[in-house]
C-alpha cells in the first residue's frame, strides 16, 4: 500500500500529542523554538556548534544557489556588509522615504537585515520594509501603563552579556501564564525588550543571545495564541538578530521532537540551538557575574550539589 503523504502524517502525529499533555507542552515548546529562530542565521566560521548542529556538509549542501550561499555567509556577520550585490538598489527604492516621519526607525541597518531575509531580493526586501513602516506606525510609542504588568512578571530579563560582548536576553517560560496575560501587552512588551537589546548593542555587535529557561514548563505555558504572534513578529520584523539559542531544562524526551521538528526549519537557524543540562552549563558562554541576581544563585546551588555528589 501507498504511504501516506508527509503532511498528513504530521497532522497525525501532531493530534495525538495534542491529546496528552505531556505531548502539548513538548509542541508548545518546540513552536517557541521556530519562533526563536526566525532571528537567526548560520554560524560563523571557528564557532563552536551545538549539541543538535549539522554538519559543515550539510549546510554547504543547503546553499544551492551561489546567490543563496552569499546571503548566508553574510548572515553569519555581526552586521551586514555594505557591499552587498544588489543593495544599492534597494537604497535607492528606500531614498525617497528618508524625509518621511512614518520611515523615521528604518536605518540602513534595518534595510540591510530585511534584505538578507528576504535572500537578497530587492522587491521582496522593499516590501518587507514597507510593512514593517506599517507596524511601527500602530506599535510605537509602546505605553508604559500596557507593559508594566508583563515587566513584572520577569518572564523576559535583559541583563549583561556574553564573554563575546552580545546582549543576554532570558525567557523564563515558568513565569508565563496564558490565563493571565494580556495578548498586547504581552506582545508589546516583547517588542521593548528586543528593542532595548538593540540600543545596547556595542558598535561591533548585532545580534542576541537567546537563554530560553524551560525548567518547570507547565500547562499554563500552553500559549499558542502568544507562540503565533512572536513568530510573526520575529520572522517579519526583526530578522537576523540572534547569534545564538541556549535552551535549558527541556526534558530529554524532547530531543526526539526536535530532530524530527528542525526538518522543517532552516538548517542553518537550527544549528543554531544549543541544549543545556542546568544553569551551570550557561557558565561556558556567560560570566556569572553578568547573569541576573536569581539565575547567578541557582548556579551556584548547582556547583554545591554537583560538588555534593
């Protein structure tokens, strides 16, 4: 008998973890991971890769195109060159808009990280552009009054950076409720964080470091209303921003999700993600004296109890 057809086996598969809970949060988490990765581009050369990063071969086979391969090697950069083939042309379909208040937010930064996602196509760049005009001009000025219940919570935590200079931005899902948070502000609130990420940023840095925090992921984490707005908002509006993902906590069991989820990502975003057993592991990466006050205790409980055994 035929087999059935890809999509529709997923479907399937997707039902039958919907049915457990178990299975839900495992696809919650695995949807707040493609998500998190829409900021993201392929490693850099003498990067050290992570636990589930694919071979050099493999994303030297995911380039077909000679036009592609350079997109993602310039993706790799800190911040995009200037020179890039076709730039100039889209510059110039921006020119226009300088004098424009509405375009006010779009630098040439912006210009050059929307032409890498969009693979380095000038129209489809162009238009990028102009919807992100469209979103700004209904996000910005963010009210203070509609994000301090989400600051609050202290799911996100801006604070420090890595031992390479980026900014370190910590999501700590436990600290999430679907059934009490306000779906903009929550999102509002998302949108300030990485905003001010951005501002931080030293000349020679672009991008992010993700710590994703899924210790004690709960039913009430279970947002897909939240998951399918980030996505949107991370894919559309702020691409090729992270340098890396580290996920901590996740239950091995996800390993299995994810080696069958990454299939449909790109490659190169998905070698992106590192998994980590605790906090401590974190240390590699982050001083823990640039971590937040909470995270830096854990730690050190997690040095004591590895001492202890």
């Amino acid at each position: 008998p035929r087999s059935r057809p890809l999509h529709l086996a997923m479907t399937d598969l997707m039902r039958k973890a919907l049915r457990s809970r178990k299975g839900s949060l495992l696809l919650c988490a695995a949807a707040v991971f493609a998500s998190c990765l829409h900021f993201a581009g392929p490693f850099r050369s003498g990067d050290r890769p992570g636990r589930c990063a694919r071979s050099e071969s493999d994303l030297v086979r995911f380039a077909v195109s000679p036009k592609l391969k350079k997109a993602l090697s310039y993706e790799a950069m800190e911040t995009p060159p200037d020179d890039m083939e076709g730039l100039d042309s889209l510059r110039k379909l921006v020119a226009p808009y300088r004098d424009d208040p509405a375009w006010v937010r779009v630098d040439d930064d912006k210009v050059k990280r929307h032409y890498l996602a969009s693979k380095m196509d000038v129209q489809v760049a162009f238009e990028r552009l102009q919807k992100l005009v469209e979103w700004q001009a209904g996000m910005f000025p963010i009210s203070a009054k509609l994000i301090k219940p989400e600051i609050e919570t202290k799911k996100l935590i801006l604070q420090g950076q890595d031992k390479l200079g980026h900014p370190v931005l910590y999501t700590v899902c436990r600290r999430h409720d679907r059934f009490k948070r306000d779906l903009h502000g929550c999102i509002s609130n998302v949108v300030a964080v990485v905003e001010e990420a951005i501002d931080l940023m030293p000349p020679h840095i672009g991008k992010v470091l993700l710590v994703f925090d899924a210790r004690g992921l709960g039913w009430a984490q279970l947002d897909l209303k939240m998951i399918r707005e980030a996505i949107n908002l991370l894919q559309q509006l702020y691409p090729v921003r992270a340098y890396r993902l580290y996920a901590v906590g996740l239950p091995s069991v996800f390993n299995y999700l994810w080696a069958f989820a990454k299939k449909f990502l790109d490659p190169l975003s998905a070698s992106k993600v590192v998994f980590l057993k605790n906090m401590d592991e974190l240390t590699e990466f982050v001083n823990p004296e640039e971590m937040p006050e909470a995270i830096r205790a854990e730690v050190n409980e997690e040095v004591v109890e590895t001492v202890a055994r």
